[in-house]
C-alpha cells in the first residue's frame, strides 16, 4: 500500500469514527405541529439568526486567541449547612456557571445542574471545570424542581441529572422534545414546555420565555429540541433565569409581557470573539441592556469563570460587566458577580 493510500484509509477511518461518534450522541427530537418558532423538524430563534456552520467553526478553532486559564481549586467552596427553607425568606445559592439553588417556603430548585469535572460526553476529554463547585453535591439535602434551559453539555449533565433522580426523584422542567432524555436517564416527572407556556405547582407558576441560542448533544440532533429561559413566579415575586442565549429584541417582549422582575440570573461569558459567539452568548454589556428590557430589581451573573468554553479567560467577563455597568450608570450592587457557595436571602412577603 502507497504512502497515499494509506494516509486516505487514516481519514477515512477519522470520518467514520465521528460520523458513528455524531450519530450515537445523537438524541432524538421534538415531535409536533408546527409553530412560529418550529417548522415541523427544527426550532428557529427570534432573532432570526442562526448559530455557526461548519466553516465558521473551522475557522473559529484556527484563529483562537484563547485568554489564559488556571486551574484553581483553592476557590472557596462552602463548608456551612445550607439554610433551611423558611417562611418569608427566599435564599439563592450560586454554585457555578449556571447552577443556582433556589430555596423559598417549602420549595427547592435546581437550575441546569452540573457537578461533573467536564461538560462533555466523556469524563476524559472535553472542557474541564476549572474551579470546584462552591457547594458540594453531598451539602444538598432536598431537591424539588429542577429546570433545564437547553441540552449542551454544560447545562444538562448526565451524570448529575441521574444522581438527582436517585437522590431526591424531583420534577423536571424542560424545553420541549427533551424530555426523551430525562426518560431514558430515569425520570418520567417531567413538563415540558415551548415558548410562553406555564405550568403552575401550588403556588409557583413557571413559564418558559424564548431565548437566541440552539441545541444539540451529537452531529444529527442540530435544534431538534427547543431552547428556553424561565421566569418563576411566586405570590406577587418574579425570577427570571435566562438561560443560555445571544442578544434581540425578544428581552424587551419579555419585560412587556412578564416584568419587572425581583432577581434576574443573566449570562455574562463565553462570548469573546463577538464574530462567531454574537448569535449565541451575550457580552457583558448584552447582559446589562437585558437588565434593563426585563427591568430587573437585582441581577445575578452567571455562565463565567468555570469552563473556558469561548476565548475570554475567567475575569474578563466580570470587568467587561463592571464597564458597562459604569457606562450606563447601574449601581455595582444592582448587578452582582455572585460568590460561589455564598448564600444571598431576600424577603418575601404577602403584600
């Protein structure tokens, strides 16, 4: 055999490992009529904009100019007991990226989980978190509503998911055509929503509100299943968890139609460089345009500092946010960089 002929076998043994690699991490997608926003096979963002192709991707991997990241795992993870659900009282917990722990009266909530050392199919390769999680998986004692905003890797993490369904057998709340997931992972306690539908649980309501992003967990599953934010509400009290999403007018539809909201939990990284991550993470500064559209009270970051998933390093994001803040004059406070593990306790009351 040539030289040639054996570099094309290599390839051809590449293409069919991916392409078998592609098919397998492949989920299956939403089955349903079509919508404004589903065409019968594939969701569609409101801005109109789809996230890249395969050409911008290669030429995103070959032109990286990735901030420099370092493993830190002397980041304070906490040692107290989480406080116990009380009446009047709502405390949020940030554990990192994208998982907040929502305690208020009787109810517990999760937002897209993630405890595992990498946010990808294998525990051997893919993005490795880069600080530990500031609670540990042991410190939860009780878990009532889990919500997922979407299924990349970084905010539906298999290993999690199916320790919570062992644990604690909560509710799940997902997008539509996720559910399937959740199934084959253990639980069939699952709603699943589209865009501007609710569910209501004694006295909390949650709606799914859109969101710029997409979907995917192998090559063949590309926006098969739908992408979401959350706005909770409970008495005359809102949440907005936004979830993972690019910047448009949709944050001011949802400010209309649901705000103003009491806490916001808004992305702020994985957004550098702006040419390929535009369509699909916000900027900083995306992010205080949206505290402003949802005419948030008290917004938290999220989505920084955990997995290097873009080319901005772990602070970036955070002096980019307090750029913008000052920029457009929002007091540092309104607009918080939470401390994993710290816990933040607002009032509720019935007025």
């Amino acid at each position: 055999m040539t030289f040639l002929k054996i570099i094309a076998v290599v390839i051809l043994a590449i293409i069919v490992f991916f392409f078998i690699v592609g098919l397998t991490l492949s989920e299956k997608g939403h089955q349903g009529a079509k919508s404004e926003y589903f065409n019968g096979k594939t969701f569609i963002n409101p801005s109109g904009r789809f996230s890249n192709g395969l050409p911008e991707v290669f030429k995103y991997f070959t032109t990286r100019e990735a901030e420099k990241w370092t493993e830190n795992y002397e980041s304070y993870v906490r040692k107290e007991p989480l406080p116990i659900n009380e009446a009047g009282r709502l405390n949020v917990t940030f554990v990192n990226h994208s998982t907040f722990l929502i305690q208020y009266e009787k109810m517990t909530i999760l937002t897209d989980p993630v405890w595992s050392k990498r946010c990808s199919p294998s525990q051997i390769v893919g993005p490795k978190r880069m600080r530990p999680p500031g609670v540990n998986y042991e410190a939860i004692k009780e878990v009532d509503i889990v919500i997922i905003s979407h299924n990349h890797y970084d905010h539906l993490d298999e290993n999690t998911i199916k320790d919570l369904i062992n644990d604690f057998d909560p509710l799940f709340v997902v997008p539509l055509g996720m559910e399937h997931i959740i199934s084959k992972w253990g639980s069939n306690k699952t709603i699943n929503l589209g865009w501007w539908e609710n569910t209501i649980m004694d006295d909390l309501k949650i709606t799914a509100v859109p969101a710029n992003h997409f979907s995917s967990r192998g090559a063949f599953d590309r926006d098969q299943t739908l992408w979401t934010g959350y706005v909770l509400k409970y008495k005359d009290h809102s949440i907005y968890f936004a979830g993972d999403t690019g910047y448009s007018d949709i944050f001011k539809t949802i400010g209309q139609r649901i705000g103003p909201v009491d806490i916001s939990f808004l992305p702020i990284g994985a957004y550098l460089p702006r040419w390929f991550m535009s369509p699909i993470h916000v900027s900083p500064d995306e992010a205080v345009k949206i505290h402003q559209d949802v005419r948030s009270q008290q917004s938290f970051a999220m989505h920084f500092g955990t997995f290097g998933l873009a080319d901005d390093g772990p602070l970036t994001p955070i002096i980019d946010l307090k750029k913008a803040l000052t920029k457009e004059r929002i007091d540092e406070d309104k607009f918080i960089v939470p401390d994993e593990g710290m816990n933040y306790t607002f009032p509720i009351s019935d007025d």
